[in-house]
C-alpha cells in the first residue's frame, strides 16, 4: 500500500536500470557488445506515466548503446548514464523540471541507489533488491527486477494518485490506440 498524499504528489518517476527494469544480466558477445534484457510491460508502465502527464527519467550508473536504444524507443524525458553518484544529477533534474525531491518517485535496487531514496517523495526496489535497499525503500514489488516490477509499481501509483479503478488509469493510453 503507497501513502495516498506522498503518490498525489508525485509528478515525475525516475529508474535506476540494471536490476530494475533488467533482471541485471549483461551479455557481451565476441565482439565486445553488451545486450540487455527489459521486458515489454515496464515499458508500458512509462507510456501509461506519460498519458498522465507525469515525467519520466532514468538515472544508470551504466552507460551502453542497448540501454541508450531502449530510452529512446520509449520517448524518455530524462536519460542520465554512466552516473555513479546521483544525488548531483537528481538537483539537476529538480532544477530543470522546476519540481522538489519530494515530487520524485525513484526506483532501485542497489546500495548506490540509498542516497537517492533518502532524497526522493517515494522509492521502490524489486523483491530481489539487495538488502539494504529493501530496507531503505519505501514500498518493495512481489516481482524481481526485469520481470514486470515497475509495471508492478506504476499501476499502484496511479491507482492511488489518481483515486480510480486500475480500468480507468489506463482509459487515456488505450483511448489513443482506439
């Protein structure tokens, strides 16, 4: 259950993405070419925030051409990579988008991600989180991360934001497809 006043309050959601919106596996090929997994429903959760007029930005202490690829393709706000220290980039954004921490819901998985969920209105981690992590957020997903976690944690924000059935959250994402 998410405190219905913190998820109101919310006007931009940012991810962290190894172990969140991938299982963490990184696969390289002969080539030197690293692949990532993400599954297809978080990347719904992000058009679904869009519908709703709620910013969306990812925040990766890596930096890679598949990861690059998959935020383009799903119309990112904000990609930050290769950022191991993200309190710094966390005030930009806040700056940028003219919003306070406390307006930023961000998910994570990892040790580096702490500061941030310290900062931020709402964090969230996978079930398979690291423990700290876990201890640290705010709300932790039934589901790993990379297996639909933040399609998990999306739909429980804006259900809760916005006071509606789950049907009536995603009425402005299906009204563009009818």
């Amino acid at each position: 259950m998410l405190n219905k006043q913190v998820c109101q309050n919310i006007k931009m959601v940012l991810l962290d993405v190894d172990g969140v919106m991938t299982d963490g596996s990184i696969y390289i090929n002969q080539d030197g070419e690293f692949f990532k997994s993400f599954n297809v429903k978080d990347g719904l959760a992000i058009e679904l925030l869009r519908s709703h007029n709620i910013f969306v930005g990812v925040i990766s202490g890596k930096a890679s051409s598949a990861l690059d690829t998959r935020c383009q393709q799903l119309g990112f706000d904000e990609i930050i990579t290769g950022c191991k220290n993200k309190l710094p980039a966390l005030i930009d954004i806040c700056s940028k988008y003219e919003i306070t921490s406390d307006q930023i819901a961000f998910l994570g998985d990892d040790v580096l991600d702490i500061p941030i969920f310290e900062k931020v209105g709402l964090s969230a981690a996978p079930i398979d989180a690291h423990s700290l992590a876990i201890d640290s957020a705010d709300w932790v997903s039934s589901l790993e991360g990379g297996k639909g976690m933040v399609r998990e944690f999306v739909d429980l924000l804006l259900v809760t934001q916005l006071d509606k059935p789950i049907k009536e959250v995603y009425e402005p994402l299906l009204g563009r497809i009818r």
